[in-house]
C-alpha cells in the first residue's frame, strides 16, 4: 500500500494506473463526477470503463462525448460518490479526488488517497452495488441542456490562482516526509525546441491533443515519464519555470528534430493550468537565489558535464543558506 499525500501524487498515480493499455488489462474508472477538463487526467482511455453519476454541473457532457469518442465505455450511476480508479495490472487509486481540474490541476482542491496493489480490490463488488447502466446518446443530450447551479465543484474553482509552498518548505518537508514530491534540473539554450513527430503522435494517442505544450532536449535515461523538471535558459539563467513531463520519446534521426548529442525528447503535453501542483513555488526570494547559486563555478562545471539532471544536495543546501 502507497498513501498519496497530496493531488500531485494522486493525480500522478492516477494516470500511472491507467496508463498505456495492456493485452488483458481491464480498467475502471468509478468517479462520481467527471469534469469538462477530464481527458487531462485519464489518460490513454481507449477500452477504460467509466462509471460515473450525471449530475448537471459536476459531470461534463462534452467531456464524456470525447472520453467515449476515443474508445472508452461509459455507464451512469445515481448517487456515486466514490473516486475509484482500478487496473487489473496495475492496481487501484481510492481518493477523495474525481476526475475534473477542481481536484487535480494546478490551483485545485487538496485531495489525498492511497494505491493498493493488484488483487486487493474486488472491482465487481464495488460495481455491482453501484449498479451501472450504459450511457446513452440521449443521456448526454440531457446532461449537455440541463441548466448549471450557480454552485459546482467546477465554478467553484475557475480563475483560483495557483497556490503552493516555498522552497524552504519544501526542504522542511522532504526531511520530514519520504514522499515529498522530488524534481530535477534541465536547460536550453536559444536553439528552437520544436516537438518531434514521435512527440506529436504521442501525445494524440495520449490525450488527443496535437502539439504538446513543451518539449526539452536530453540524453538517454536522464528524465522519466511523470516527473517534474526545474527549467532555464542556459547560460544566462533565466526564463526559470517547472516542466512536467508526460513521457521521454527517443527521437529517430531520420527526424528534422534529431540532436545527436540530445537524441530524447522530454514531452509536457499539456499546459501548466491542466497540470497538479508542483513542488514549490518559484517565488522572487527562490528565482534570485537560484541565478546566484547556479552560476558559481563548481555547479557552471556540473551543467558543462551534462552527465545528469538530479539536483546535488549541496546544491539545495546553497539555495537555503542564499535565500535565509
């Protein structure tokens, strides 16, 4: 068992354990309410069984007209109220977050859950005593006409401004807290990243978006999927911003975009105000301590190794003692 303390993390284990379909792998989504942003956070939904209560307001017709357009089983149920996300491969998320931007994206509600692993959690029984039916056309032609309350978890949360905690925070709690969420560093220089073809068909598979939102240049085995990166433009240390990263795709060199020297791709697909909330944020006091800190020779001679991107201790360390 996994608890997962924070939306970032359910949100991350989410779209882990409904990942890429596998042959034989049976998926379920139980979620009360599915919201007009809720491709952004399942991910991959050809074959996935959404059940779900149509509640005008909460639930977002739109958005299921596109989830069962790109392959996923949709059936209504009165009442729901439980955030199960179930693989049969991969395990199970029960959260108190559905599948909408108010719960997981940037600015949105605090939600926690914990992940069981396969085998723990008996999906039919849970489906059973909810008793699904199959959505229908006309059931989303409702829902689409219903009138919206003046109150919805949805409204609820539109233009909220992001919201997180300080670096130093962070650092207070990564000695406390295991399951602190961890970054890395990349840079750019002024060389145009432009999405390669792979990235690009990534990610229509993925959320049936066409251009990701970024991209980065690595090498081989320095970056995995569903992690953040700490970015700036190299070496002027500037345009310092968070890169969420969906998944690495090894560029072929037949490609107009291949780099022999940074053969892979970092992909964000999404923009910032769809994605959980990073790290910390990367406030005034942060950004002009790290353009002091970054620059000294010692770490100028890390990025020149360019070996990899995990974050030195002491440089963390360095980055307290600036900001005070």
């Amino acid at each position: 068992m996994e608890v997962l303390y924070s939306s970032e993390s359910v949100s991350r284990k989410i779209k882990e354990v409904l990942g890429q379909p596998r042959k034989g792998d049976r998926r379920v989504a139980l979620v009360a309410f599915v919201g007009r942003h809720a491709e952004s956070f399942l991910p991959h939904p050809d074959g996935l069984e959404i059940i779900c209560w149509l509640r005008p307001g909460a639930t977002d017709a739109v958005a299921l007209t596109n989830l069962e357009e790109r392959g996923a089983r949709l059936f209504k149920a009165r009442r729901l109220h439980a955030k199960v996300y179930w693989s049969s491969r991969r395990g199970c998320v029960i959260t108190s977050a559905n599948a909408s931007a108010s719960a997981l994206a940037r600015g949105g509600l605090t939600e926690v859950g914990v992940w069981l692993p396969p085998g723990a959690v008996d999906i039919q029984q849970m489906i059973d005593k909810a008793g699904p039916k199959p959505i229908r056309r006309k059931d989303l032609l409702l829902l689409a006409k219903a009138p919206r309350p003046a109150f919805s978890p949805e409204r609820e949360l539109e233009g909220n401004a992001p919201r997180g905690f300080s670096f130093s925070r962070w650092m207070e709690d990564r000695e406390k807290y295991p399951e602190t969420v961890k970054w890395k560093i990349g840079w750019w220089n002024d060389k145009t990243a432009e999405a390669s073809a792979i990235s690009k068909r990534m990610a229509k598979m993925m959320f049936a978006v066409p251009e990701p939102h970024d991209v980065l240049y690595v090498k081989e085995g320095q970056v995995d999927e569903r992690e953040w990166l700490l970015t700036f433009r190299h070496p002027a240390v500037t345009n310092l911003a968070w890169m969420w990263v969906d998944f690495p795709v090894t560029v072929p060199p037949t490609d107009e975009t291949y780099d022999p020297d940074y053969p892979v791709q970092a992909v964000q697909v999404l923009p910032p105000s769809l994605l959980s909330q990073p790290p910390f944020l990367l406030d005034r006091a942060f950004k002009a301590a790290f353009r002091k800190v970054i620059a000294r020779p010692e770490y100028q001679e890390w990025i020149d190794r360019d070996d990899t991107l995990e974050v030195p201790s002491k440089l963390l360390e360095d980055l307290i003692e600036e900001i005070g």
